[in-house]
C-alpha cells in the first residue's frame, strides 16, 4: 500500500461489525465489504476468516463487537451484503461460528439447551439468510454443543440444513482445534476440514 509522509504504511480502519448493523443499510454493508475485499486482494489473501454472526445474546460477551445485533434479520442481511462485496475480488468469506456461539466464557466446551424453534428463529437464520442470498465461500462450524452434541459433530446442522435444506456449495471447517478430539465424527457430520491446534490456540 503507498505510503504516507513519515515513511509508515497506509492503513485503512474499518467499522466494528455491531457499528455496521446499527447503519440498518445493506448498501453500505455491501460498499464496506467491497473495500475488505479490495484490501485482501491486494495483499494476495485467499480467504479471510470472517464475518463472524452471532446473536447478541448478553450484552457483556466479550466478542460482540464482532457480531451485528442481538436481531437475527439484520445479522443475515448485513453478513450477505458484506459477503457479496468481499467475494467481488475473488477473496472467500467464511462465516462463523456455526451454531450458537453466543458467549466467550468456556464457549470451548459450553452447552446451549434451545428448543427447535429458537434455534431456527434466532440462532440459525442469520445464517440461511446469508447463506440463500450471497453463498460464502466457507462455514465454520462452533466448539460449543447444542442440546448436548458438539457443533462441529452434528450432521443435522453441517449437512442436512445447510448443504441439503440452505443448498450451501462452498466448504465448512471446524474452529481451530474444535474437532481433534473427534476428528471421524466432524468430518462425517460435513466439515471439509479440521483445524489444527489444542487448549493453548484456543
């Protein structure tokens, strides 16, 4: 990137995702993703490791920053239009962390109990949404469990809806180190790949 007077780099700073989801605007999601995807390509990335859309589900998780809303619509439609604006420079998003990855604390081995009907309406729509609408390049699948089977295990959710029900056609991962304990299991439920890694990378 050109230079500045001084002889240090450019550099760009981007808004915080929650900041981007409180614009409600697709457009400028979309005018954002479009300048990560100009600055990724530049600097030759394949695939960059984001944007994460979980819930907003307590307003003291460490990593909301990260995430859109506590409203599942506007984390779909705001991780679509950022997907589609990076993925113009032939860079990959991945969209994480898939399911219910709605808290930092012990989220390596927590275990979210919700009924079917909250995980469809609230944790896993955002998802479809992006996922219908603008096709990511990858998914990356949670460490934590639902309803007591490890995310990165679970064949309803990585091949049942989002390849056969959501129509997915790109490549799902696990978390780093979030399916070594049972590498088998992870793969058969669709991961394409497992991350390398233990408790001291996570």
């Amino acid at each position: 990137p050109a230079g500045i007077p001084g002889g240090k780099p450019h550099q760009l700073a981007f808004p915080t995702a929650t900041i981007t989801g409180c614009t409600f605007s697709q457009e400028l999601a979309e005018q954002l993703g479009d300048a990560l995807g100009s600055e990724a390509e530049e600097r030759k990335v394949d695939v960059w490791l984001a944007p994460p859309m979980n819930i907003h589900r307590n307003p003291l998780a460490g990593r909301n920053y990260e995430y859109y809303s506590e409203d599942p619509l506007l984390t779909g439609y705001c991780a679509a239009a950022i997907t589609r604006g990076v993925q113009k420079h032939g860079v990959g998003v991945t969209i994480k962390h898939f399911a219910g990855n709605n808290q930092e604390d012990l989220r390596t081995n927590s275990n979210d109990i919700v009924s079917q009907r909250a995980l469809r309406e609230i944790y896993l729509r955002g998802f479809e949404i992006a996922v219908r609408t603008a096709q990511p390049y990858s998914v990356m699948t949670s460490y934590n469990d639902i309803n007591g089977m490890p995310s990165a295990n679970n064949y309803d959710l990585t091949t049942a809806i989002l390849r056969d029900e959501w129509g997915f056609k790109g490549f799902a991962m696990t978390d780093w180190g979030g399916g070594i304990s049972q590498p088998a299991l992870s793969i058969c439920a669709g991961n394409d790949m497992i991350q390398p890694g233990g408790p001291d990378v996570v």
